[in-house]
C-alpha cells in the first residue's frame, strides 16, 4: 500500500489518540472528514489498522511485578509446540510472546500482581507444558521505555 503524507499523519495522530471524532482527526490532518473518513476506512479493511484501544495502567490494576521469561523446549515435536503456542495464548498474563533466534526458543512477557502470582505461573502452569524445557527469568525492575507506536 503506499501511502502519502496525510496518510502517515493520519496514521501518526490516531496512534496517539484513536478517541478522537472523526471531524477533529480531518482538522488536525488537514483534510475533510468525508475524504479522511475514507482514508481511515480503506487503513481498517487493509488491515493497516488492526484495532482500537485503551491502555490501561498495570501498577494502578494492581499488577506490580513484570519480567521477562527466556523459554527454552525440550524438543521441537510439532505437536508439543503446537500445545505450547495455544497454551500460551489463552494465558492473560503473558502479554506477548516471541518465537526467537539464539539460546531461548521463545521470549515471553508476563505479568502479574506479585511474585507468588508469577510463581504459580512457573509451577502451575508453565512448568506443566510437555514442551517446556526450561525457563529463565528477568525480573523488570524499571520501565524505560514502553510503545506500541509503530513509526509510520
């Protein structure tokens, strides 16, 4: 798809703001609301814009302690890694999940209210899939930088 100016402007503002009407999004772009009405329209059936949403806050949700699970696999039985993909996608507190390159096979990142949360996590669940080899944990101890922008 290419795209323009406008269109990456467009891109750019409802990243940083997908409440706003359509009218105020037309004036900070530039444009009418019935041509920028369709621009965002023709992003959404292309797939350019996935979904809308809201960024909640994990501290003020009570959700204190992060880390980063370094996942390793016993083997790479296609039906244990299938088992594991869907297992791991019906876990609220993995919130991404990432098939790598180097010592780890999978890089997750977790999180939960604290770290006996994060332990039943391990022994409860993680620690229970036939795929898994072993897990090593980096405990997030600061955010520096979090975004979900993608640089258009």
């Amino acid at each position: 798809m290419d795209w323009d100016d406008r269109d990456r402007m467009i891109l750019r503002v409802l990243q940083q703001d997908c409440r706003l009407s359509n009218a105020e999004l037309a004036d900070k772009v530039g444009m009418s609301p019935s041509a920028c009405w369709r621009r965002v329209r023709a992003f959404e059936e292309a797939g350019v814009i996935e979904r809308y949403r809201a960024d909640v806050s994990a501290a003020v949700a009570g959700l204190s302690f992060q880390a980063i699970v370094h996942v390793q696999l016993t083997r790479h039985n296609p039906q244990h890694l299938n088992d594991f993909i869907a297992a791991i996608a019906h876990r609220a507190e993995v919130l991404e999940c990432y098939a790598t390159t180097g010592e780890a096979d999978y890089h997750l990142r977790v999180l939960c209210r604290d770290i006996a949360d994060y332990n039943q996590f391990l022994e409860g669940f993680l620690f229970r899939l036939p795929a898994v080899e072993s897990a090593q944990t980096n405990v997030v101890l600061r955010e520096i930088k979090r975004s979900s922008i993608v640089p258009v």
